[in-house]
C-alpha cells in the first residue's frame, strides 16, 4: 500500500485542539524542555532546582517540568535568574 488511508471524522476533529491552541502547547513543551535540560547542565536533580528556587514541594517541580504549568512571569524570572538562562 503506497498511500495510507486518512480517515476524516468531524466528531474526532472535535475533539483535537485547534492549529492555536496546539501551538501553545508546545511552546510549553520546548519551554519545559529547556529548563530540564538547563538543570542537567548545571548537574542538578529536580530537589537541588527546588531548593535553589526556595521550593519546598517538589510536585511543583514536576509539574514545571510537565509541560503544562501555566507559569507567572515572575517565576520565568526566578528561574531565568537561577538557571542563568533566557527563556
């Protein structure tokens, strides 16, 4: 078989995100991905990030590094400044 079959379902379109709202996510991905990686580099884990950000509950962490944390400005800041990093 030289072409795959694409199956077209408007009840399955519904339920996939938009062109935007797939763009958003992932922007937040690759920007999740940057801070990992940035804490590899320094040699880091996720409790030396914790603790270097004033961090008590590493879930918090976690959820950062998810992908799908809706983050202040003021935390990019933080982290920019700790990781010594631009995002």
């Amino acid at each position: 078989m030289d072409e795959a079959n694409i199956y077209h379902s408007k009840d399955i379109d519904s339920l996939l995100p938009s062109k935007e709202v797939q763009e958003k996510i992932n922007k937040s991905m690759l920007l999740a991905q940057k801070i990992f990686k940035a804490i590899k580099a320094k040699g880091w884990n996720k409790s030396d990030f914790a603790e270097a950000m004033g961090v008590k509950n590493l879930s918090i962490i976690s959820k950062w590094l998810s992908g799908t944390n809706n983050f202040e400005t003021n935390t990019l800041f933080d982290i920019e400044k700790v990781l010594d990093i631009e995002l």
